[in-house]
C-alpha cells in the first residue's frame, strides 16, 4: 500500500503537499516543522508510526509551510498560518469528522483546531507536546538556549558539523544509534532551508494555548516522554492537568519521539490503537434490532435566526448547539445517528440514559443563555422508545417518526415522552408531569405525553 501525495492551496496562497495511506477513521498527523513526506515515506525511524496507524486508519500527513514538498518561499510562520495549512488539508479532502494527532507545536494547532471545530475532531492526540514554550521564554537560561540553537540552525542546518550534530542529537534523541542520527540529520538537510528551519523556529514561541485548555471538549489522550530533554515532561503534565478530562500516559524514554526499537514505542502504539477504537462501535451506529430509545433535538427558529444573523453568526449558534448535544451524548453512551439541518437524533440502550442525556442538554443550554442573552439557544427535545429498522447506518420506521412529532409538539426548553418512556424508566427518579392526550400529526390515535422536569428545585 503506497501513499498518495496531493497539493492543496491555503487561503492566504500557500501551496500544502499531503499524504493519505489506509482506510477507516480519517486521523490528520500534524508536525508543522522538521517533515519531508517522500523521506518519511522511505525511513524506518518514521515509518513504523505511520505503518501502524494506516494499517486501522486512513492516515493523513502533510508539510507544513516552507517544508518538505510544499512550498518553500514563506514568510509568515505564525500559530495561525500552521492552522490555515491544516485546514487546507481539511477541505481538500471534503472532511466531516477525524482525529488529530499533534506531536511538539503540533499539539498547540491541533488543540486551537478542536476548540474551533468541536463538531469535527472525534479524538485529541497530543504527544510531546506543550501549550507555551515557558521554560525557554521566561528563564535567561532558557533564552540563552534558545539563541544558541538558532544559531546553530543558521550556521550548520543539515550540515555535517560535529558541533551542530552533537547539539541537536543530545536533545532529540539522546538514545540513538548511529543509522538513526543519520537519518536525523538527513532528514533536517533536506525538509528545509537554513532560513526557513530558523524561521519556524523562531516563530514558536509566540505559541500560547494556555487560555484554550478548558474548552477541549473533545476525548484527549496526552503522551510525553519522562526524559524529553526538547519539550520538559512537565509542560506534558500541565497539559494534560489543564484539559478537561484527559487521559496522562508517561513513556520511559529519554527521546523527543521514542525510537521504534524502544518499549516505549510499543507502549504508545498499543496506546494509540486502544484510544483510537474508542467510540467507533457507537458511531457506526447501533445494533440491527432491539429496544432502543430515539432522542431528537430542534433548535427553536433556526430559520428566522439565520435571518437575523446572517449565514456565518447562525452556523456559530448551531456548531454551539452540535457541541453541547455531543458531549451530553458521550458522557451517557448515546449515539448520534444524523445531523437533522437544526437538531440531531441520536439513540440510547437504555431509556433512563436517554432522559439523563436530555436533561443535561437542556441544562447546558440554560447555563449558556445565562452568559448569552443577546443570542439564547432554545432548544424542543422529543423522545419515545421502540424497534426502529437499521439500515446503512440510519434508524427507520414508527418508533422515529414518532419521536419526531413528539420533538416538534414541545415548546422551546421542554423535554417530552410518551407512556412508554416512562414506564421503562419507572423508579429512577425522574419527574414526569402528566400533559394528557394529544393528537400527533400522522398518528390515528392519540398519544398520551408527559413533560420531563429537569430544572433544579430551589
């Protein structure tokens, strides 16, 4: 299986080269400095990571600006403009949903991406990684470092000088054999130029996702060598401290990027596959038959909001309204089944679930019309319980349908479900206020409906 290398353009005229191999849930690699896809392609040291991830994955690698293959002429360096080459990538390749794998400077694109985008990253891979660069740029020590690589890379990038060599080598890869210093500084010969190498590198400090951390929403998995003389284990422990919920794995290794001889190598691929799986069975949708419970979402005048607020400002409410339904979804096992234009349906195994899941929903939404009330989120939640027939991924028949006019009977910031909710989810504890009989369009028989009370007493 040979990769393929394609060239996208970024909005502001940079030409990106990147590279898919594999099939299955699309994970975008990004390592926005030091890469020559072909080089990478060809060399053990890099090709056992991208062997394992394309053997389950379609795996996508680029060049970042002014590296590799793409081009070389570039000026601007910025964490945006690594951004703007990622989502160059993204919409080459008509992306919807994929997992981002940042190593070094990589992680702080991937991390401002995934809170820009919540809707789009499945998963949050951060290895090596840092969201600023304080233990150079607030020590004299670590500016004085700092200087003298720069130096270096002006004076000796890809060069065979022992002193250069010796310098870079110590830090990268400490443990290192002789083929594989080889391939190092092969690799930093030929991914860029002196100027564009000291420019990328000089460029990094302005690198701050430190204000960011708590908005990950998405399942992130932090990964950092307990030896990284490059990027200190502890910027990877404050990471990982700093975002919500995310997962800490500690290598023992001395290197920036553990070689593939090494445990720790082994460690992290089995790591990768076991986070990376994670969810997959729920997106691709639930079983053939059974019970299950239909919850649908409806964003109150969708229509008349897009009016008000032009195309760009509506999308921001409903990308606002995708996140909080999503991570209601995940921390109580739903699956999202579609995206309905201005709602989602999603299904649950069990009916208490599905009621805990919309009561969180509206819950949230609540809270964000507190902080918002120029532009509140309004949001009709139907639910109704059944055995709905699977095909490709999709859920049909009565139970559905039903649970749509049961959705589009609520008022803005109510909750409804019919008899049979209820009584599956009898003795939980749950609130339901009797709403009587009512005459659901389509339906021949009326539907006796109860209100879920989810707003706190007091």
């Amino acid at each position: 299986m040979e990769q393929q290398i394609r060239f996208c353009t970024t909005s502001d005229g940079v030409r990106i080269a990147y590279a898919t191999v594999g099939q299955g849930l699309p994970v975008i690699r990004i390592r926005p400095w030091f890469t020559h896809l072909e080089f990478e392609w060809e060399s053990p040291m890099w090709r056992s990571l991208i062997d394992r991830l394309s053997a389950r994955h379609l795996l996508i690698c680029h060049d970042g600006r002014g590296m590799g293959l793409s081009d070389r002429r570039v000026s601007d360096y910025s964490p945006e403009a690594h951004l703007r080459d990622l989502e160059a990538v993204v919409d080459a390749l008509g992306l919807e949903r994929f997992a981002l794998y940042g190593v070094s400077q990589g992680g702080a694109t991937s991390i401002t991406y995934a809170v820009r985008y919540p809707e789009r990253v499945s998963h949050l891979i951060l290895q090596g990684s840092f969201a600023r660069m304080g233990w150079l740029i607030d020590t004299q020590e670590g500016q004085q470092r700092f200087q003298t690589a720069l130096t270096l890379i002006r004076q000796g990038w890809g060069r065979d000088l022992p002193a250069y060599r010796q310098f870079f080598t110590t830090f990268f890869i400490p443990d290192a054999d002789a083929e594989a210093i080889r391939q190092f500084n092969e690799m930093q010969r030929i991914s860029a130029s002196p100027e564009n190498a000291a420019a990328v590198l000089s460029a990094m400090p302005d690198t701050d996702v430190s204000e960011l951390l708590s908005q990950v929403r998405t399942p992130t998995l932090v990964v950092h060598c307990r030896g990284d003389a490059i990027v200190p284990f502890e910027a990877g422990r404050e990471l990982a401290a700093g975002i919500p919920g995310a997962r800490f794995l500690p290598l023992d290794s001395r290197n920036h990027v553990p070689l593939p001889h090494e445990p720790a190598a082994e460690v992290l691929g089995k790591a990768v596959d076991e986070f990376l799986g994670e969810g997959e069975e729920a997106a691709a949708g639930p079983a053939p038959s059974g019970l299950f419970t239909i919850l649908f979402t409806d964003v109150e005048g969708s229509t008349a909001l897009t009016q008000r607020l032009g195309d760009a400002k509506a999308q921001d409410v409903l990308r606002t309204h995708n996140r909080i339904v999503r991570d209601a979804l995940k921390a109580h096992s739903g699956s999202e089944i579609k995206h309905t234009g201005d709602g989602i349906m999603a299904s649950f195994a069990s009916a208490s679930r599905a009621l805990e899941c919309a009561i969180e929903i509206q819950r949230a939404f609540a809270q964000h019309n507190e902080s918002n009330p120029d532009i509140p989120i309004r949001v009709r939640i139907g639910l109704n319980a059944g055995e709905p027939v699977a095909e490709e991924e999709d859920l049909f028949g009565t139970a559905v349908q039903l649970a749509a006019r049961i959705c589009a009977q609520a008022e803005p910031g109510e909750i409804l479900a019919p008899i049979v909710v209820r009584e599956l989810a009898a003795g939980k504890g749950f609130l339901l206020a009797d709403r009587g009989d009512v005459a659901l369009r389509g339906f021949e028989d009326p539907v006796r409906l109860y209100e879920v009370r989810w707003r706190e007493e007091g």
